[in-house]
C-alpha cells in the first residue's frame, strides 16, 4: 500500500481551485498547482515562451528573444514539443510543431510570499534524444521528485534536428541553433527568475545525453558564460562521437538536405530560402534517407564549429583549451550506457545476424570512422579486442560494451582529463550501478530483459518518467532520494556533500590519471580509474581522437 500511495502521489498532478499568479518583468503569469511525491504543494507556470517562434523567416536562425505581452499569460497549458521523430523507439509518426520555444518553471516558493532576502537555487534541465528527438514535458521532466527539496526546477524545449542544427558553415546559417534556443532560455531565466523565487546567480544547467553534452557545450562556449554558475553532465559530454560534428560533415549533410527536398545547393542564401519555404514534417522525413543501416550514423546533425561571427556558440573545437570561464561539474555514466543501441540488435535473432555477418560495412558507420583512411585496420581491431572468440550470448555482451565504451565511456575519459588543464573548480564524477525495478531498455528494444544499468536509467530517480510501467520497491526510492539529494546539494553549493549530510564523502576527482569516482549503487563507496576498459578507444587513429598521429604506425 505503501508503494502504490507513493505511485500515486508521484504520477499525479493535483491542480487546486486557486491559481497562482505572479508578475514578471515581461509580464503577469497565472499558473496552476502541483503536489510532489512528499506531498509539498508547489507552482507550476507550463507553455512560458522565452523566445519568437521559429518559423517563416526566423527558421535556421539564432532565437529572437520574447517581448514582453500585455494580459496574464495563461501558464497551465502542456508545452508543445518540436517537430521530431524518435529514432530510439523506432517512431514512425512525425509529431511537433516548430513554434516551440517554450519552457516550464516549478516553484515550492508561496507566489504570494516571495523572500527577495532568501532566493533557491534554480535547476535547469536540458533533455536528451541525441538532439533529433525529446522534449520538457510535465509528464517525462516533471518537478514531482526533485521539488521536496529547496530548489527551482525549469525544464525547456529546443529545436531539433535539421531544424536545430543545421549549418552551411558561414554567415546565412552558421549553426548550432539548437543550443543558441537554451542560450537564449538562460537568458530569459536570468531575467525573469527572481520572480519566481529564484537565485539567478545560482544556476545549475543538467541534462542527460545530449543534453549532458549541451550543458558541457555551455561550458566551452564563450557566449554562455555567466548565464550559469555549475554543471552536470549525465551520460553525455561535448566529444561523445554522435554530438561533434566530423570536419566536411556539416556542409555536406545540408548539401544532401537540399538535394531531398529539391532545392538549390548554392549560394546557401537560395538553399535556405528554399528551404523556409518547406514543410517543417517534409524536412524532418528526410531522416530515413540519411541512415546507411538502421538508423545509422544516429545523429546526422550535431554541434558544429562555426565562423567566427558576432554571436557565434562555438568557434573552436572543444578539444582545444577553452578561454571561457569554468564551474564546478559533476559528470558520470550508468554501468550499461550501450544498451541505448545494442538492445535493438541482440534482442533481435534476424538484425544480431545481419549485424554480425554485415559488420565490416556496419561498424565504420555506427562508431563513426567511415571517413577514415585505416577503415579496415579499425575494423579489425576492434573484431580482435570485443569478439575474440566466446559464444553467442559473449557477443551479444561485447556489443554492449562496445557500444558503453565509444559512445560514452571513453568521450566522458577525454572530456574530464581536459577539464583538469583548465579549471581548479572541483570535478565529481559517479558511476550509477544499481539496477532498479525498472529499466530504459523497455523502450529501447526489450520491454522484458535485464541489460543492467542501461542508457538513461537514472532519470526515473529523479523525474516521474510516466512510461515505466512497474511501481518503485522500497530500495528504489531510498536510491532516488539519495540521488535528488546529491543533485540538489550539488546546485545549492556547488558540493554534492552539503548542506544536506550524506553517510559518505563524496570526493572530487584529483586528477584525469586516478579518476576517482563514487559508485552509486546499492552501497555507495568511492572508487577510482572509471572506465578504465574503453581507453582501447583512445589507441584508435579516428578523427575524433586527440592522439591520433601517435598510433598510426602501430596500425
């Protein structure tokens, strides 16, 4: 009874008779009330746009910001999400509409009792689904876990896809669109938050995947600076292989856009107002005709390099020492991150074998090398390392680990030895290994398997993701306790360890060689060398790889 009145009270949102209502400096809001997991009563202002809507002229355009509106703006609605389709799931229906640059702001502070002397600290999330899919949606990111502690939570949307991301490398369309829409929502946070009862000097920006990546991005990028004091990064960074467009890749993936939908590929001014001029579903059904295998390479758009132009997100490669200032961060991965992609092909007796017997075409695509010179030499290297020799049930674990390793695990090893060249900001770093009741890998390929700690598992301890269909156990809401505990404290001081006391100490890693980490498990203990199996990734000649020209001749 106890688990099912814990259920309740975290799947549903209770709107009372009485509306909040507040004042901004754009203007009145009135929102509607929540009731969280505990049973704290908080505000909720749903739909808040924080920029023009993206579309006509303003497509494949830096965000405009919003202007200030004239009547109380009517915050109860669910936000739109932007047009997308979910690749993960093997979505086949295009949903969204373009005009979506809208976010959500949760408050435990009484409206009518704002504390200008005592302001919480404002937690801002920033989805994941590999920038092609997602979205902040009350009932995926809802505030129902994390608002029983003294915190703001604000989760918004950003365009995705070609729509996000799409870059003719100069002036018309330098890029990065996307992550231009949550620099503009930061923005907007830093005008508005007050209002709400928030610290705009204490912004954690968090986000899971590509959103992980997007707030390490932040980090780099010399026009966020200041719109956000910490950072935490879950199972994404700025150099995962999927987020980090190749040299050539950006131009040519628009070169190919305009040729899908029958227009100009020069000068870009007459590709893109071709483009404009298509239906915002007609380019994102372009998708399929971008995969070689499946839906391979994942993201056909990613973060880019731009020109160096007033504005611009990024003008150098992340990989470089970054000249913008650093926060303190905290990064991890689950135990099992692969089962994002290899779910979908060991759960499957026909697709593992077309896998396997395809896999010298295959994996140049999957793990982003098909451009390289050593293609077959790759190939091979890793055949010996992952499959040498065992059985069919060994394989489908090496596919698994594979997948852990170059997707996530070895990105997160190079972005975190980086970090110690430039900061003396402290960088904590965790390891989830506890499997709950419930598991991503239900939507990921296989709603009855156990894969381990997969891709994304750690989100249901902190929002009440709604399609995990199985009630938490009692150790599963210890665990997500403890962890809303370590998030928040980390956004309240920048520590994970305060101001509410932890049984352990949480410490900072020293260094990119010790890596030392705190094992999230079902006993938490503090180990060191994370991911220690994927630096096999790190004596590849891809071009993603800081020490490429090293180990050439060893090929």
């Amino acid at each position: 009874m106890y688990i099912e009145t814990c259920l309740v009270l975290t799947l549903c949102a209770y709107v009372l008779a009485e509306q909040p209502t507040l004042r901004t400096p754009l203007g009145e809001l009135k929102g509607h009330f929540l009731k969280t997991r505990g049973g704290r009563q908080i505000a909720a202002f749903t739909a808040v746009p924080y920029a023009k809507p993206p579309v006509d002229e303003l497509r494949f355009k830096a965000p405009i910001p919003i202007e200030a509106w004239e009547d109380t703006l009517d915050a109860t609605q669910q936000s739109p999400v932007c047009v997308q389709r979910n690749p993960y799931t093997r979505q086949k229906e295009i949903v969204g509409q373009e005009d979506c640059l809208y976010l959500n702001i949760y408050t435990p502070v009484a409206v009518n009792e704002i504390d200008t002397e005592r302001r919480l600290p404002v937690m801002v999330f920033i989805h994941g689904g590999g920038w092609m899919c997602g979205d902040a949606t009350t009932d995926m990111y809802g505030p129902h876990f994390l608002l029983d502690r003294d915190v703001i939570l604000v989760a918004m949307n950003y365009r995705l896809g070609p729509l996000g991301f799409l870059s003719t490398q100069d002036e018309h369309c330098p890029g990065n669109n996307g992550l231009k829409d949550q620099q503009e929502a930061l923005r907007f946070i830093q005008k508005t938050i007050h209002s709400f009862g928030g610290d705009n000097s204490s912004v954690t920006i968090f986000g899971e995947s590509a959103g992980g990546a997007s707030a390490h991005y932040h980090m780099l990028s010399k026009t966020s600076e200041g719109l956000f004091h910490k950072a935490i990064s879950e199972s994404g960074t700025a150099l995962v292989p999927w987020a980090e467009a190749s040299p050539g890749e950006p131009l040519r993936n628009a070169f190919r856009l305009a040729k899908f939908l029958n227009c100009p590929q020069a000068p870009s001014t007459a590709m893109l107002d071709c483009l404009r001029t298509k239906d915002s579903y007609d380019i994102i059904n372009t998708e399929f005709k971008f995969y070689a295998w499946d839906y391979e390479p994942m993201t056909p758009f990613k973060a880019v390099v731009e020109p160096d132009l007033p504005g611009a997100f990024l003008t150098s490669s992340p990989r470089k020492m970054p000249s913008s200032a650093a926060v303190p961060w905290m990064t991890g991965l689950n135990k099992n991150e692969g089962c994002l992609k290899s779910v979908w092909i060991t759960a499957n007796s026909s697709r593992y074998q077309e896998f396997i017997s395809g896999f010298e075409s295959i994996a140049p695509v999957t793990f982003y090398y098909e451009n390289s010179p050593y293609v077959d030499r790759i190939t091979k290297r890793i055949r010996d390392v992952y499959f040498n020799g065992g059985d069919t049930e060994e394989i489908k674990t090496a596919i698994l680990d594979l997948y852990s390793d170059s997707y996530f695990a070895y990105p997160a090893l190079e972005a975190i030895e980086l970090t110690f060249n430039y900061t003396k900001n402290p960088v904590y770093l965790y390891e989830l290994t506890y499997r709950a009741t419930n598991s991503f890998s239900q939507i990921f390929g296989d709603e009855d398997g156990d894969y381990g700690v997969c891709h994304a598992d750690e989100l249901m301890h902190l929002f009440p993701i709604r399609f995990l269909s199985k009630p938490f156990s009692e150790k599963d809401r210890e665990i997500s306790e403890l962890i809303i505990t370590l998030w928040t404290n980390f956004a309240t001081s920048g520590d994970p360890n305060k101001p509410i006391k932890l049984p352990f100490k949480w410490e900072p890693a020293t260094s990119g060689q010790q890596m030392e980490y705190l094992e999230i498990g079902v006993e938490q203990e503090m180990r060191n060398d994370l991911a220690s199996r994927s630096r096999f990734w790190g004596s590849l000649p891809l071009w993603h790889n800081i020490r490429t020209t090293k180990f050439t001749d060893e090929l």
